[in-house]
C-alpha cells in the first residue's frame, strides 16, 4: 500500500489527508482561517470552481446519505432549489442558487467520507456538464489518508499544504499586511495634516534641479 501511495502521490498534490489530481488549466486557491491555518483548497476550472474535502466517518457507510439530507435541508431553507439526483457513487445534490448552481458528490470510505463541490454560473451543474464531468474525473482519482487517530463523526480531515506552497502563501500574506500597515499610516498621517492644518513643505533642495520642459519621461528618470 505505501508503494502505491508513493506512486499516486508523484501524481497528485499532497494535502496531508488528502491526494489531490489537479487537472491541466486548473488553478489551485486556498482559503485560510483568521490564524492562518489551512481550512479548504479550491480547484478554479474554466466552467466553475471544485472544492474537495474529506471527513471523519464511523467504520460503516452511510453518513453521506444523512450528510446529504442536512444539505438539502439547509439548502432549501435559504430558498435554493434542491433535487437529488443519481451519480457514479449514488446520491448526488444539483442546487440552485441566486449566487450560483451547485453539484453535491459523496463518496464513503472505511472511517471516512470524501465530498466534492462544484460551484459555477447558471447551468454549470447540470448533468453532462464538462464541470460535472471533470469533477468525477477528480474524484475518482482523489485518494483520502485517514489516519488512524479518533477523531468525532463529521469532523473535517486536517489539510496539510507542501511546504513550497506554504512558503508562498506566507510570503504573499506578509506582503498583504506591510501593504495594508503602510495605508493605514497613510490614512493616519493624512487625518492629522487636515485636523492641524499643517502639511510637509518641500524646500527647493528637495525638489532638486529644474529639467528642461523637452524630453521624454525615460529621460527624465536618466537624469535623477
């Protein structure tokens, strides 16, 4: 089995529970939790975006089944329209959304459940689709490590990013908040200048030598 594993994981994007094909043209989004922890991981295609996650389950089958009917449920009560339809795995969920059509796939595992959602424009969900198509095609290929700690009924399987990808994130999420730190201080510094009534005086030093009014602004930069 570990062989296998090796083999599959060359192939796919290793979230730690969960090994993911990511299709040709596909984008990969994460989205983070206040702390920064990894909470899901999108696959943005150019019909809609496939969302995979994967969850504790008891030994036996069947909690997609009652995930299922939660769904519809929870669904209905927000004024979307709800129909159960039948897929390669059983029970699907097609929605209809004012924000968007959605598609609902379960799969049931020994201790785990894997679902798929696939969310795009009006229309997008519907059955031979090539966003239902590529979502199966995802999903057949998607292989859930469980663990083999407890953990509660229905709770969702740790997500574990490469430490590549990780890097990345890190590194656009500092740059996210020097940009937002220095805006505020803008904002700041702007605030007091007009409560005060003083503004920064820029002498004739500062602004260094007059240029000549010719020439373009690649040479204006030159002469700095």
């Amino acid at each position: 089995m570990s062989e296998i594993l090796a083999e599959i994981s060359d192939q796919h994007l290793d979230l730690g529970s969960v090994l993911l094909p990511v299709p040709d043209g596909g984008q990969l989004q994460v989205e983070m939790t206040p702390d920064g922890t990894p909470q899901a991981v999108h696959l943005a295609t150019p019909h809609g975006r496939l969302t995979v996650a994967a969850y504790a389950a008891p030994k036996s089958p069947g909690q997609w089944r009652t995930v299922a009917a939660d769904l519809a449920e929870s669904l209905r009560a927000d004024g979307a329209q709800v129909s159960v339809q039948t897929g390669p795995w059983g029970r699907e969920l097609h929605a209809v959304t004012e924000g968007a059509d959605l598609r609902f796939i379960g799969v049931d595992g020994y201790r785990w459940m894997v679902r798929l959602v696939a969310a795009g424009p009006s229309g997008a969900a519907d059955e031979g689709g090539p966003l239902v198509e590529a979502a199966r095609a995802i999903l057949a290929e998607t292989v859930v490590r469980r663990g083999d700690e407890p953990m509660p009924v229905r709770e969702p399987l740790p997500v574990v990013l490469p430490q590549e990808l990780a890097d990345q994130l890190i590194a656009a999420h500092q740059q996210q908040v020097e940009a937002q730190q220095q805006a505020l201080a803008a904002q700041a510094a702007a605030a007091e200048a007009a409560a005060t009534g003083t503004f920064p005086v820029v002498t004739a030093e500062q602004q260094g030598p007059r240029r000549g009014a010719e020439g373009s602004a690649m040479q204006q930069l030159g002469r700095n």
